[in-house]
C-alpha cells in the first residue's frame, strides 16, 4: 500500500504547490510583494517490525515526499510613480509598521497621512520610526524623504524611517504584503521617495511551475485510480499483502 501512500502525498504537496503559484501570479503587480517558491522532500524509510522479544522484519514503508516553502528574498525592481508619499528600498529591506495584531515588516512603500497626521500604510498600518514610534507630519504639507530614510517638512526633521533587513531563517508571509521574523538584522541600503518597489514575482518562470505542478498531479491521480483498482481486486481475491 506505500504506493497510494505516495501518491496520495504526492497529490497534496502538487496541490500545495499550486495554491503557491496562483498566490503569486495574483500578486504579480502588487507592490513589494516577495514571491514564494516551494520544494519537494522525500521522508526517509522506516523498517517495519514486529513487536515481541525476538521482532522480524516484516518490511519497508515509506510515506513519500513533504511540500515545503520558502520567501524569494531576491531583490525587486523600483517603479516611479511621481507620487511624494510614497517610498521604495533600493535593495533588500523592509519597512516596519504596526498592525493591530502587533508589529510586521512590509516593503509596500504606498504611503499616505491619516487624519490624525500619521505615515500609515495604503491598509492603514502605522509606518514607525527608528524610535519605534508611529511618525507623525503636519497635515496639509508636503515632505521629504532623504535616501537614509530622514523625513523633513521643511527646516524641520519630523522623523526617520525604521528599516531593517531580515534573515530568511522564520520569516513568513502574513498576507497583506506584510511579513514576520524572529531575527531582524542592519539595514545598509537606502530608499527613494516617489517610488514603490515593485514584485518580484517571474509571470513567466509561474507559469511554467503550474503547468508542471498540474501535470505532475494528474499523473499522480492516475497513480492513484490504478493502485486503488489494485488493492480492491486483491482484496476481492483474498491476496491483500
């Protein structure tokens, strides 16, 4: 039976592999967005025993293969919008914002001011500062954004953006364009205003995982019909193994 085992684990990473894809193909154009990409482990054997003082090998099972995923932390490329709230990161880097579930990282640059005066993000996050405060800017004027991140209206330094980069070690994707991280680490690049970076997801290298993905599940269903069709004969003849 480790066959349709297989298969059937094989099935639900493919599965999962193309619920991946088609996040990314539908957040090709959304600002800042990291694409995701997965990969195929196949678990190790086990030899099955039989329990008592002197066991015997009775054989080999294995449950097939595991899906997992990681954040393409490649770099996007950088867009200008003539838009003065918004900001991109040349390189790698994030903006740190608070959400209402606590803080995140984002590289969605769309920024404007709320009315209560605060850099929020285009979902309505808190963009911080380096004194991890919400940064605030007098309604109604314009401001610059220097390439360390320093906000001025003015003569007046009214903030400094908090920037940082992640290790990919435990980042994820909350949604949203938004991540989380356990470790943050110096951020050494700069930012632009007027800009947004956009994704970095390849249209074209997606399109060809989900041909591939869909192709790979069919032929695993196929696998599957055949072994089960198998099984039930074997059983109707009394020679299950």
């Amino acid at each position: 039976m480790d066959a349709l085992y297989i298969a059937a684990a094989g099935m639900i990473g493919q599965n999962q592999n193309l619920a991946l894809v088609a996040g990314n193909l539908s957040n090709s154009q959304s600002p800042g967005y990291l694409a995701e990409s997965g990969t195929f482990e196949a678990f190790p054997s086990g030899t099955v025993v039989e329990n008592g003082r002197n066991p015997k090998v009775l054989g080999q099972s294995s449950s097939g293969v595991a899906f997992t995923s990681a954040i393409d932390m490649a770099g996007s490329g950088v867009e200008s919008t003539g838009n003065p709230n918004n900001v991109a990161i040349l390189g790698n880097g994030f903006f740190v914002v608070r959400t209402a579930n606590g803080i995140a990282y984002t590289r969605d640059g769309q920024f404007s001011v709320d009315a209560l005066g605060r850099l929020v993000t285009a979902r309505g996050d808190l963009v911080l500062g380096k004194n991890g405060q919400p940064i605030h800017v007098k309604t109604g004027q314009g401001f610059t954004v220097s390439p360390t991140g320093v906000i001025t209206q003015g003569t007046t330094t009214v903030g400094a953006l908090a920037l940082t980069n992640l290790s990919p070690v435990g980042l994820k994707a909350l949604g949203n364009d938004l991540y989380t991280s356990p470790t943050r680490l110096p951020f050494t690049g700069q930012v632009l205003q007027s800009a947004v970076n956009s994704s970095n997801v390849n249209v074209a290298d997606e399109m060809v995982q989900m041909i591939d993905a869909q192709s790979r599940y069919q032929s695993l269903t196929e696998m599957v019909n055949e072994e089960s069709k198998r099984l039930s004969t074997a059983a109707t003849l009394g020679v299950l193994a």
